[in-house]
C-alpha cells in the first residue's frame, strides 16, 4: 500500500505502465486427439459404407437412364397431350435429380466415412528445386492411396459408371437444339408460289384480313394463308412464319429510302420472332408503338422500323412486305428481305443471298 498512498496515477494503477501485467507466449496447443470412426475399427462397418457410397453412384447411373428414356422415347408429336408433356417433364427432373445427387452425395459420404481424416499441419514452402516437385507427385500419389480407390474398385467401377453417364443428359439437350440453320430461316411460306401472292390470316383460325378490318391502334397475330392445310412440318413452318401486325398513324411512321411501299396506309407487318433468342414478341403497347419481348425485355421501336431500344436483341424485327389486293384482302408482296429469328454465323450471307 505504500506504493499507492500518494494517490498519483502512475501509482495508484490507473494509468498502465510498461510491462505490467505482461502476458507470457502461448505454446502450441497442438492438434486435438483424433477420434476414429466406426469404419476405422470395424471392417464390416467399412465394407458396409463401401455398398453405400457404390448404392449412391448406382443411383445416379439409374437417374441418367431415367433421363435418356424420358427424353428418347416419349414421343411428344403434334398429337402429344398435355398429360405426355407433364410426364416427360416429370420424368426428366427426377432422372436429373437423382443423377447429380446421386454422385454428390456418394463423394460426399466416401470422403466422410472411409477416407483417412487425420488432422495434419505442416509448413507452406515454395516449390522451386527438382527435389520439391517430387515431393509434390509424391504427395498427390498419397492423396490417392488415402482415397482408397485403387483397394475399393466396387467404388471406383460405380463412380467411373455414373461419371460416364453423367454428362449425357447436357449432350441431349445441346443436340436437340437442332442442325445448323443453314438457309432454313432465310425462306418462309410467305413467299408467293406460281406468282400467287399469299394472304395474311388470323393466328390460329386461317381468316383472312381485309385492309378495312385493321383499326388505328389493332394488333392481329398473322400466319400465312394455307398454313394450316399442312399435315407435316406446321409447326416448323409457324415458327418461322408468324408476324404481328399493327396499324398507325402514317405520319408516325418513318420508312427508309426503298421501304416506303412495304406497308399500306399505316398498316405494317414485322416478324413475331425475336432476333435475340428467338422468344415470341407478343406485348404491342399502343399509345408509345413499342413492341416488348416477354423473355428478356427486349423493346422494339414500330415508328423506327423495329429498331432496337432496350434489352439484348442486336438487330430489328425483320420487315414483311404488304399491299391490298384487288378484294381488299391484305397479302404479302414477298418474302422476308431477311432471315428471321435471332442472329447466327451465316446470317450476314444469307441476307446477301435474298437481297442479290
């Protein structure tokens, strides 16, 4: 207490001084004991976690399968009911469901159950010396005895089988994209046969529309006259085919040199098919004239002939050609100038092929 009595702050300890109190270094703690595990000391405990890591990479191989029958022979033609689609659909999402959970879950249980988990630490070092990279092959040979892959091959022949058979399924779905477009989307059926014009008709009845029939501010979904007599290849046809039409005020339009004779009194046509992926362009709002794409917002611009002014899409609406037949029907004068639909590697050519 002498130390305090003179109620100073260095010594009545409330203001800390060098040294005091000084903490000594903490010594390693060291890694705490390792607790083995039930396969570690039973070997039928082992052998039983084997089955289940290989049971899980078989689920997966019968999840792929489950797939690639779905997605093979469900045959979903033009007379598929909606109960087929919703089957297909089910039996593709558990198929995948069970072929990626399958393999995850089976690496994840292999890892927890069978492979070594000793806890080690050691110190990083660069590897720069010859003797260095051994030491790396080395240890990466001893990550894959620790695995056990090579003493387990019941794990290993599942694991191969569901690795195999895993991307199948992405392979399916990349080649049901179809063959390379080549010149399929730069012809349609709007195309006159014999010099016979074709006229624009209702989606879906076939009707055909008079001029008169079109008000300021309408919008109709188009496809050509004699679309649905077809029996084969309607619906490919139809993809390529349809187109939205709309009329307006001609003083709003703003046609450029060489299109001034593709509409008729303010009533235009435009491809329906988005130049972005492909998405059916079906929003028209009236009172700014924009078309809007449901998929990924792209806006295009009906006073500008389409012209893109939001979202993705690089290219407008492909313009079709109108005029008014001596019935007052409105008919198509020719095909599209353009392909229609989203943009691909030989659509440059194409375009040089239509137009010359």
């Amino acid at each position: 207490m002498g130390n305090h009595s003179d109620g100073s702050p260095n010594h009545s300890g409330t203001v800390a001084t060098a040294g005091q109190n000084e903490v000594e270094k903490f010594q390693d703690p060291g890694l705490p004991p390792h607790r083995l595990r039930l396969a570690d000391t039973d070997p039928k405990a082992a052998k039983r976690a084997e089955r289940q890591v290989a049971l899980l990479f078989g689920t997966s191989v019968v999840g792929t399968l489950i797939f690639l029958v779905a997605y093979f022979a469900i045959d979903l033609g033009e007379g598929a009911g909606i109960a087929t689609i919703r089957l297909q659909n089910a039996l593709l999402g558990v198929g995948t469901a069970f072929a990626m959970l399958g393999i995850g879950t089976g690496i994840v249980h292999w890892a927890k159950a069978l492979m070594p988990d000793h806890e080690v630490s050691e110190e990083r070092h660069a590897i720069r010396t010859e003797d260095d990279r051994q030491a790396a092959v080395r240890i990466v040979d001893d990550i894959v005895d620790e695995t056990g892959i090579k003493r387990r091959p019941l794990i290993r022949n599942t694991l191969l089988g569901a690795v195999a058979l895993a991307p199948l399924p992405a392979l399916a779905i990349f080649g049901d994209l179809g063959p390379r477009p080549d010149r399929k989307l730069a012809h349609t059926m709007w195309a006159p046969v014999d010099g016979q014009l074709k006229r624009l008709t209702r989606d879906p009845d076939g009707t055909p529309i008079r001029a008169s029939d079109v008000t300021l501010g309408s919008a109709f979904h188009v496809i050509p006259e004699g679309l649905n007599d077809l029996h084969e290849g309607k619906l490919n046809e139809k993809a390529k085919a349809v187109v939205l039409l709309m009329r307006l005020d001609p003083a709003s339009l703003n046609p450029s040199e060489g299109r001034e004779d593709w509409g008729y009194n303010g009533i235009v046509a435009y491809s329906k098919i988005c130049t972005h992926v492909g998405c059916p362009v079906a929003l028209y709002e009236q009172q700014t004239h924009h078309l809007l794409c449901p998929c990924h917002q792209s806006t295009f611009d009906l006073t500008q002939e389409c012209k893109v002014i939001f979202g993705p899409a690089s290219r407008p609406l492909p313009q079709l050609p109108i005029a008014v037949d001596d019935e007052g029907y409105l008919v198509a004068t020719s095909d599209f100038k353009e392909p229609v639909g989203p943009s691909y590697w030989e659509r440059d050519e194409h375009e040089r092929i239509i137009n010359s």
